[in-house]
C-alpha cells in the first residue's frame, strides 16, 4: 500500500505581513500536487509613549518662554523601533 506525503516551507516563525506557504503532497507513484495558503499577522499592541518630566521656563520681555528644553519622550514597540523624537526649543505664544 502506498501512502501518501505531505510538506511545506512554513518559516518557525512568520513575520508581520503576508506569508504564502507552499503545500505540497506526494503519493507513492512519485505524483504531486501544491496549494498555497496565506498567512497574515497582523500587529495589534499598541506603542508605549512615556512623556519627560515636568519642566519649566520663565518669561522675556515679549511675555514668551523660549529655549525651554522638553526632554525626550521614552517609547517603545512590540514590532518595530518607535520614533524618539527631541524637542530641545519651544516657543510659546501668549
């Protein structure tokens, strides 16, 4: 009796995105046939964003902060490097 074989390039682990995975089967008389499947995955965990600590700054003669440093922001993602940006000047209009 023959019996009858089945593979596939499935990676261990999928990236996010779309991935077709090849499958194929072989009988016993060396016949075969493919399919592909789709495998989608999807991120759904939101960023983290953490905001710097107070600051302060003190008016000029135009009733204005400027120069008021902000600090950075601490971010992080599950899936990809979250932007850090740098805000090192502010100006403030009253």
């Amino acid at each position: 009796m023959f019996s009858a074989s089945v593979t596939n390039n499935a990676p261990s682990a999928f990236p996010l995105g779309t991935t077709t995975v090849t499958w194929t089967v072989t009988d016993g008389s060396g016949n075969s046939a493919t399919a592909t499947q789709s495998v989608v995955v999807t991120d759904n965990i939101n960023p983290t964003i953490t905001a710097p600590a107070a600051t302060t700054g003190t008016t000029n003669l135009a009733c204005t902060s400027t120069n008021v440093v902000l600090g950075t922001p601490v971010t992080a993602d599950n899936c990809s490097r979250a932007h850090q940006y740098l805000y090192s000047h502010l100006r403030l209009f009253h």
